[in-house]
C-alpha cells in the first residue's frame, strides 16, 4: 500500500502586496476575496468576532468558529498616510492605512488609492471591499460609503 503525500494549502500565498506565509487554517479566507467577499470569523461559543480571521479563538479557546462576511459600512477611527515603508511595499508609496469600526470588531486595512486624501475624514463610513492588485494578488481596501 502506498501511501499519498498530502499537498500543502499554500492559497494564502495570493494574499496582499508580499506574502509572508502561504499556509494558515483560515485559508478560505482568500476564496472569498477571489469572489469579491470579506470575511471574518464570529466564534460560535462566545460570539467573538474576529478580523483578520481565525481559526481559534483567543478568549475561549474554542475551535468552533464559523465565517462571516464584513458588510455595511464601518466608522473611520484613524488613518495614516505612509511615506515610508518595509521593503516590498516601497513601490505602493504614498498609501494610506485605517483603522474602521464596525461595532462588534475592527477592521484594519488600506484606503483605497482612488479616494483622494482630501476626501477623507475621520468619523466618515467607509466600506470594505475585494481589491485585485495589478500583480495578480488580492487584498481588500476601504472605500468611502
């Protein structure tokens, strides 16, 4: 009897402007970007919610944890405008990264490129949407609501 190799989940790889892991256990996470959803994790023991996902939960322990797509829009808490950044994302400079609360949880992410700096202001709704990056990799990016 021989026995299979099981080949790894290396999905994540597709994630962001430079992936520093391909393999997590929330790897699905990036078949719903490639469909245009972003998602979180909510426990089902103690109803945390939780993004980036998870596949465990950090205040009950559990394992128990089911998918949940990040819809609406979320209030701007706080951004930044880098001029400076770690090598690999230097060729994306100038880019802005925030801070949106959706109540429940919090999502960080960049503000899409699109939006002029002007425009944005804290306390203003923003969305979170699937972004595709010119490269092929995806990620997700905060748009005015």
């Amino acid at each position: 009897m021989t026995k299979q190799k099981k080949e790894a989940d290396i999905r994540f790889g597709k994630f962001g402007t430079v992936s520093f892991t391909a393999i997590t256990k929330v790897n699905d996470f990036i078949d719903y970007l490639e469909n245009g959803k972003v998602m979180a994790t909510r426990c089902n023991t103690c109803n945390t919610t939780f993004f980036p996902p998870r596949a465990d939960c950090c205040h009950c322990l559990s394992s128990d944890v089911a998918w949940q797509e990040v819809t609406g829009s979320g209030k701007l808490v706080s951004y930044s405008r880098l001029k400076f950044a770690p090598i690999g994302f230097d060729g994306d400079l100038p880019y802005c990264i925030a801070l949106l609360d959706y109540g429940d949880y919090r999502v960080f992410g960049r503000i899409d490129s699109a939006l002029e700096e002007s425009d944005i202001k804290i306390g203003m709704m923003m969305t979170t949407v699937a972004n595709k990056l010119a490269n092929g990799q995806l990620n997700y990016v905060f748009n005015k609501a």
